[in-house]
C-alpha cells in the first residue's frame, strides 16, 4: 500500500509547507491563493505536487485534491499539522491490521481550548457519535470513497456560506453509503497554533450557521440535539447570548435550510 497527504492550504509556498510539515509521504497541495500555477518536487524521495488555485474554500480545496489522488490510501491534512517521523508507518500498520476497514481516524495533538476529540481505544465510528471529528484525522482507501462518489460540501467550512461542519457531512455520508470507519488510538503528529480561519466567538452567526449544519446532520432529532449541545456547553458557550436565544438562533438556522 502507498499512503498520500491531500494537503489544503492558503497562500503558502509549497517547498517551504512541505518542510514546515515534515511531510514524508507522496502529497498533493492544494493551495488556495491569487494566482494560478502548478509545480512538481520531491522531499525524501517522494513527489509532491502543488496546485495554486485563484479560489477559495476548504470543501471546494479537499476536492480538488480528491479529484488528483492516485493512491491506495490518502489522508486529509492542513497546513498547520506536523507530522511525526513514522506517520507513514503507523497509519499504513493500521489497515494493514484492519484489512475490513474502508476509513480509520487517528490522533492529532491540539492545544486543550481546541481539542474536539481525542481517541482512547479502538472502535467502530457510527453516526451518532461521528460529529466531532476532524478532516485531518481522516484516512481512507481511495478506491472505496470514489466508488460511493463522496465528496465534500460547498457550503460549509471557511471560505463558504456557513462556518464549518463540512469534515461532519462528509463522514456522515460515508457512514451513510456503508463504508467501515473506525477509530485508532494512534497518534500521527500535532496542531501548531493558528488563528482560526472561521471562529470569531460564540457569536450569533455561529449558533446559526450551527442551526444549518445540524439540520443536515440529525434531521428530525436536529432540535433534540441541539438542546443538548447548548446545555451541555452553556457555561462556555452562553457567556454573551443566552442559552435561550442561542437555541432560537439554531431554529432559524434550521428554518433556512428547510427553505
């Protein structure tokens, strides 16, 4: 098996991303920025391709790299993940062990405040507890993602309409189309600290734009859940809007993408 990095980035020089990550697989970069151009390079031996795109959005990025992936497994990446020296190993090691497995999530180590998940022992990923990871935790075979024509949503994510959720539908839609997906308590490499692309606080356009994602994702249980993700988050998340008109701003979110 051959294992390649599909890598989305914003105006980055690709020579100096790759050594920044410490990339030592083949990899496509798909490099969001005001300009068009195309190179090829090698760094340990292996070829990385670049692609700079007048373009934004994340969804619009991940596609574009699935578009161009020729290999047996391909992990999701961005531009602020570094790699440990044996990722290649232990992800390959991971499907070598679980031959059943269409896609398997790993770890990535994040700052505390950013941390969404964390994997403590194996297991199958279903689609109720699916809505926490992310995209750069994903690994999969290419040939099974292709074959259920998966791909990632325009719409959400930064640089689309709504904030974020688009690593969620697209998990969603894989457990959806029967693919496998299980966890790993692997760790693969670490999250260096940026400023967020889409976070701008507990805002109104966050519950909103969470309105929308969970209209998506949980359908005729989408208010149920996310009454349960305001009062379980309250304390952090209600600090400036109410709880109460948190969830009413969820509604609306609902409303519009009923519409």
């Amino acid at each position: 098996m051959k294992l390649q990095l599909l890598v989305s980035a914003v105006g980055e020089e690709p020579r100096h991303l790759a050594d920044k990550m410490n990339l030592s697989t083949e990899a496509i970069i798909i490099n969001q920025t005001d300009y068009f151009d195309y190179e090829e390079f090698e760094r340990k031996g292996r070829l990385i391709k670049a692609y700079s795109f007048k373009e934004r959005g994340v969804g619009l990025s991940r596609n574009n790299a699935l578009l161009r992936a020729d290999s047996d497994i391909c992990l999701f990446s961005d531009e602020d993940i570094v790699y440990s020296a044996d990722y290649e190993k232990k992800v390959l090691a991971e499907f070598e062990k679980n031959p059943d497995a269409d896609m398997i999530l790993f770890n990535v180590d994040v700052a505390e405040e950013r941390r969404t998940y964390h994997i403590e022992e194996y297991g199958r990923v279903k689609w109720y507890n699916s809505g926490r990871y992310p995209t750069y935790s994903f690994a999969f075979r290419l040939e099974k993602i292709r074959k259920k024509n998966i791909t990632f949503s325009l719409l959400f994510g930064g640089g689309a309409k709504y904030s974020n959720g688009e690593d969620s539908l697209f998990l969603k839609e894989c457990i959806q189309k029967g693919l496998k997906v299980y966890c790993a308590p692997v760790t693969i490499g670490k999250e260096t600290v940026r400023e967020s692309t889409w976070f701008h606080g507990y805002n109104e356009k966050f519950f909103f734009d969470r309105g929308v994602l969970y209209y998506h994702l949980y359908g005729s249980l989408k208010k149920v859940i996310a009454l349960r993700f305001l009062l379980k988050h309250k304390d952090v998340m209600c600090k400036d809007i109410s709880w109460m008109k948190a969830y009413k701003l969820m509604k609306n979110g609902m409303k519009e993408a009923a519409e």
